[in-house]
C-alpha cells in the first residue's frame, strides 16, 4: 500500500513542486494531474470490470468465445464471432460509401466554394452530427429502408446479382441498410475533420504548385489530398471508431440475427446492438457473463483498429518526411 | 503545418461525462429508497395496469406511496433478489434456481391476464385463420410462401398470394417471446426446449426491438407476419389473425376470449403456487396464447413494508381494481384464483 502510495504520489506531484514558483501554480498543475489520473482510472476500472464479469464466459469458453458463431441463450451456447462479423462488415460498408462523399464535400467546401456558401454548408454538415442517432434510426425505418428494398436493392440484384454479395431477399432491413446509415451517420465527422486539415495547409503550397504549371485537379491532389494524407486517416478513424460503436440505429435497421452470410442483404447483428437487445433481459448468469464479454471484444477490437490506423499513421509520417 | 488533431481529447471529454452522469444517477437512486415508498420494478406488459392501480390506491390510502418502472420482467426480477425494488412485476415465472437464491420464498400473486396476437400484412378480406401447428411451421420458417397448402387449409375461399413469407420476431428478451414460444412448444413438437424470452429464430427472420419495432417492420414490408402483445395490437388496431384453440375453434383475442383461458384451473394453479401456463387453453371459447402476469413478492417481510405491501396486492385482487383495468384491456383474474392468491397473501410473515 505504501508503494501504491508512493507511486500515486509521483504521479501527481511528479516535478512540479521544484518548477513552479508560486504556490497557485503549483496548486494548479497538482489539480489538472488529479483530473488526468481520474480518466486513467475510469478507463482501468472498464477494464477491469468488464474483464472481470465476462470471466464465467471466458473460463468456460477460452478463446471459442470469440472463433464459435453460433450464439443461442436457452442452450447455454455462447459464440462472438457472428456479432464481431456483422461489426466488422457494417463498419467497413459505411467506410467505403462515407469516405469518397466526406472528402469530396470537404474539398468543395475548401477549395472551390466561395466563402459564402463554404460556410453555411459547413454549418449543416457540422449539424448532422447533433442529430441523436435514434432520429438516424427512425428515419432510417421510414425512409431509407423502404427506399433500399424498392430500388437500391433490385437495381444492385439485376445488374450485379451474380456476385455472393447480392442475393436473398431484399427486405430493406439488412447489413447493407445498416452501413448505410452508418455511412450517413460518420459522415460529418469525416467531412469536418478533413475541411479542418485541408483549411491548415498554408496557401503557399498551394500557389507554388500552380506556378509549377499545375492544373486545378493537380493542386488539389498534390497540394492538399498529399500533403493531408495523415490528416485524412485520422478522419476515417475516428468515423470508423463512431460506427463500430453505434447502437440505437443500427440495432433499428440491421434485423438482428446472428448469422455470417456472404449476402449483405441478409439479416445481421453487431457486438453493440446484441448487448443493446439483450442485456436487460439476459436469462442467465452465462448469458450476462458473455454480453459482458461481448463488450470486451468490441472494446479490443476497436483498440486494434485504433492502434492499427495509427501505425498506418506514424508510418506514412515518417516515408512523407 | 498542419493543424495538430487531436483525437485523445475527444474520448477523454466523453469518460467525464460518463463519470458525472453515474454520480447523478446514484444520488437519485438513493434518494428515492429513503423516502419509505415501496418500489416495484419490472414488467413493461404489465405497467399500465401497475400505474393506474397505485394511482387508485394512493387515492384510497392517503400515505401511501408507491412507484413501479417497466425495466423488463427479467430486470424486475434480478432487482427484486438483490433487493432494490420491494416487489415485482414478470410475465415469465421465477426460475426455480433462482428462487432459490433468494433471502425468503418468492410468492406469485397472479393480477392479470394478457395475450400474444399474431398480426400481419396481407391484402385479405376477412381474418387470416392458424392453427398453432401451422404457426410454429411458419416461425421455424419451413412454410415459405403465402398460398402454401397448410394456410390455404384453414382459410377456404380467402384469395391469398403467391407472395413470400417475411417473420418478425423481437429482438430483445421478452415476455411476449416466451408466451408465444412456451404456446408452440406446447403444440408442436419442434419447438420444446426453444422456448424463451430469447429464442433462436430461424436465420432468414427479422427481429426487432420492442412491440413497436415489431409492428414497424410488419407495416413497412408488405407479406410480413409477426407477434405483438394483444394490449399493444388493440390501441394500434392492427389486423390480428384467428387461432384455433383445443377445442377446435378459430378464436380471436379480446379481454373476454382470455379471461376464458383461466377458467376451470383453480386446483392446478393453487397447487402449483400459481407459476400455471394457461396457454393452449381446453376451455371453449378461450384464446389459445393467454397467459398471466404475475406480482412478486417476498414471503417474509419487515413489517412496516410488509403491511403496506400486503394491504397493496390484496387491494389489486379486489374486484374493484380487476374491474378497473378492463378499460385499458387487461383481462381480470377469474374470482376462484383470486381467493386463493388472498389466502396465499394471509400467510406472508411479518416481523
């Protein structure tokens, strides 16, 4: 205990007490550590938590928790994989419809509007992502999923229906729906961080790449799309950490069903939307236990996708530099 | 340069808020147990019955005050063990296990009755006509489409189309989910043991949460057949399909075709302390996915609590609280059961 003490001691005080001269500052920066140790602890003791009430799951199951599909309460069978699947599949659909409109409509709002209209459209995008994901959910119901199920998924199944990913019927309510909104749904992120990043490469560059002879496509490529590489994917990150983690809308589009189908108009679930559905009427001490357990992975998984992109990151850093 | 991003901050500014937001939400828990009103939990089915009998009670007992929160029977329950809430309320019996890890026995008072309705979206003129063993095929999805032989069967001369059958199902544990699958377990051989408040619905099902994430989804897709409470499917006058009952009849459920199902099994339910399953009722007239919803409670108690608790649950047994609640469509508890529940209710110990 007195280590424990000692090291929280060090922690908190560090080398303030011989930098700063007045006392206030000191009882300043002695406060701001005390906050910063705070979120530590909040983030350990989830940690914890959830390690430690997913650990029936985890020691009946070891690592088939998370390879097993198959998930059915009344007998006791407890698999993630689906549930990571349906994460994984939904996350990675948003990104690829997100992605090209977000930058696009960053590019316009930075480089070709007139400040007079960058600014109100700026506003708006900025405003979709106010807007509480349940409304995303209903509008999704009564808009978007009727829309998908009419035309979006005949049209997809005449002309590309040879592909696995396009069969079944279409319901409207599916994986596919279910990226979409999510797609809708980062999309404001996505655009007002890269307008953010686009808005901070210094006009120079820009200029020196016209006086190269340069067209305007050119600039924009070399000059902003190059030059805010990094910028751009810690965009797509912190979009794809808002989708993996999205539960009321897409819990209202995806259909809920633990299944991996090749088809992205078949039914899915993902790790936030079963805990969603069934964490208040869990049946049995396993059954909480693995809902549990479910929130561990979703926490690691989107860690490593976190850590991941910032390997890509540091990585495209160091070769531009 | 470019503008540094700063992506830890984001998620640093969402753990504080999450911090304060717990700190709220105990002070307010807390503050709510010492006031001395009884606390009940569970049972969303069951809340409107709950709210309007405190409201009456409250205006007959003037010091008495009490409180229920539709959290889900299943929560209800949990919070009833760990002591949080002093009654509850649950559609789906304790589980024996359970029960037993409770500090006294766990008494189930039957207060009500409600139903489950299969409703549907289909242009038809009258009323589709099942049968539970035609029902349990078309929620294992094994019959597909619309003018199967087996649904033509029992609906002679309705023009139905060669169109695909979409199920509904809810997502979230439930109450409902256990009545209708406990029904086809009971007529159908398939589904014994797949029974529950999460099932394991066929693949190509749809699910969604609550009744109205049900209904959303029958009234958005055409060819869409699902399961809602009957109480639900009332006030939102959806189209509900007859099911044929033991007897042989196509019944459709109303307050009055449910108070049957409960008819003749006063001897059962007192010997089995009222956790009795009243669905695939033999009675004539009764619909056939009935079932009760029950108040728990403990059967020791402190006894100031257990007073106000008892004088409570036999106040809900009288005939004016059973009458009041046929306006919002509960079905009353038949008079025989009620008179035992009271004497079950007499022997409650209080110290």
């Amino acid at each position: 205990l007195t280590v424990a003490a000692k090291v929280l001691g060090h922690i908190l005080l560090g080398s303030a007490g011989q930098s700063e001269v007045r006392k206030s500052d000191f009882a300043f920066v002695l406060f701001l550590r005390l906050l910063a140790v705070l979120v530590i602890l909040v983030f350990c003791s989830i940690v914890f938590y959830l390690f430690k009430n997913a650990l029936p799951i985890l020691s009946r199951d070891g690592w088939h928790f998370l390879t097993e599909s198959s998930w059915n309460p009344n007998e006791d069978q407890f698999g993630a994989l689906a549930f990571i699947y349906g994460t994984l599949v939904t996350s990675l659909v948003a990104l690829v419809f997100a992605v090209p409109v977000a930058l696009g409509s960053a590019i316009f709002l930075t480089e070709i509007a007139p400040s007079s209209l960058s600014r109100p459209v700026g506003f708006l995008i900025e405003m979709l992502a106010a807007i509480p994901s349940v409304v995303y959910g209903l509008w999704g119901i009564f808009v978007l999923a009727p829309f998908v199920r009419d035309y979006v998924q005949p049209f997809l199944q005449k002309y590309f229906g040879f592909l696995p990913f396009f069969e079944g019927t279409p319901f409207g309510i599916s994986i596919f729906t279910a990226g979409l909104i999510l797609a809708v749904m980062i999309l404001p992120t996505i655009t007002a961080v890269c307008r953010e990043v686009f808005l901070a490469i210094p006009n120079t560059l820009r200029e020196g790449v016209l006086a190269m002879g340069a067209t305007r496509w050119e600039t924009i490529r070399l000059a902003v799309l190059e030059t805010g590489f990094v910028g751009i994917l810690s965009a797509v990150v912190l979009g794809l950490g808002r989708a993996m983690g999205e539960t009321m809308a897409v819990t209202m589009l995806i259909g809920n069903r633990p299944v991996i189908s090749s088809s992205l108009f078949s039914p899915g679930a993902t790790m936030a939307s079963v805990i969603a559905n069934e964490y208040p009427e869990a049946s049995s001490q396993l059954h909480l236990a693995s809902l549990t357990g479910i929130g561990l992975a979703l926490f690691i998984v989107s860690l490593g996708v976190n850590g991941l992109a910032r390997l890509i990151i540091a990585f495209s850093k160091r070769r531009m530099s | 340069m470019l503008r540094k991003i700063n992506l830890s901050s984001i998620s640093l500014s969402m753990d504080v808020a999450a911090v304060i937001s717990a700190v709220i939400a105990s002070l307010f828990t807390h503050s709510a147990a010492f006031a001395g009103t009884l606390n009940g939990a569970g049972s969303t089915f069951a809340e409107p019955a709950y709210s309007l009998w405190i409201s009456d009670f409250q205006k007959k007992e003037k010091d008495a005050r009490l409180n229920y929160q539709g959290v889900g029977s299943g929560a209800g329950m949990k919070q009833l063990l760990e002591g949080t809430v002093d009654f509850a309320g649950t559609d789906d019996p304790m589980k024996d296990a359970d029960a037993a890890k409770a500090k006294a026995g766990v008494l189930h008072i039957p207060v009500a009755m409600g139903a489950v309705v299969v409703t549907y979206n289909l242009a038809v003129e009258k009323p589709l006509k099942l049968s539970g063993a035609v029902l349990a095929k078309i929620f294992n999805g094994s019959i597909k489409k619309w003018n199967d032989a087996e649904i033509a069967k029992l609906n002679p001369g309705v023009n139905l189309p060669d169109k695909g059958i979409a199920v509904a199902t809810r997502s979230d544990g439930s109450g409902t989910t256990a009545v209708f699958t406990e029904y086809l377990a009971k007529v159908s051989p398939e589904w014994v043991g797949k029974n529950g408040k999460t099932v394991n619905w066929f693949p190509a099902s749809l699910g969604a949460k609550g009744n109205a994430g049900v209904t959303g989804l029958v009234k958005g897709n055409p060819g869409t057949i699902g399961y809602v409470e009957l109480i639900y499917a009332l006030e939102n006058k959806l189209p509900m399909a007859q099911i044929a009952n033991k007897k042989g009849e196509y019944v459709e459920a109303s307050a009055a075709s449910v108070a049957l199902a409960a008819h003749g099994i006063e001897k059962e339910a007192s010997a089995k302390q009222f956790k009795v399953s009243i669905t695939d009722s033999a009675e004539k007239g009764a619909y056939p996915i009935s079932a009760f919803t029950w108040l728990l409670v403990f059967d020791k108690m402190p006894k100031e609590k257990g007073d106000a608790l008892v004088k409570f649950a036999k106040y809900i047994l009288s005939d004016d609280a059973q009458k009041s609640i046929a306006k919002i469509n509960f079905a009353a508890v038949p008079k025989g059961i009620r008179a035992d529940a009271l004497k079950a209710l007499g022997k409650v110990q209080l110290d």
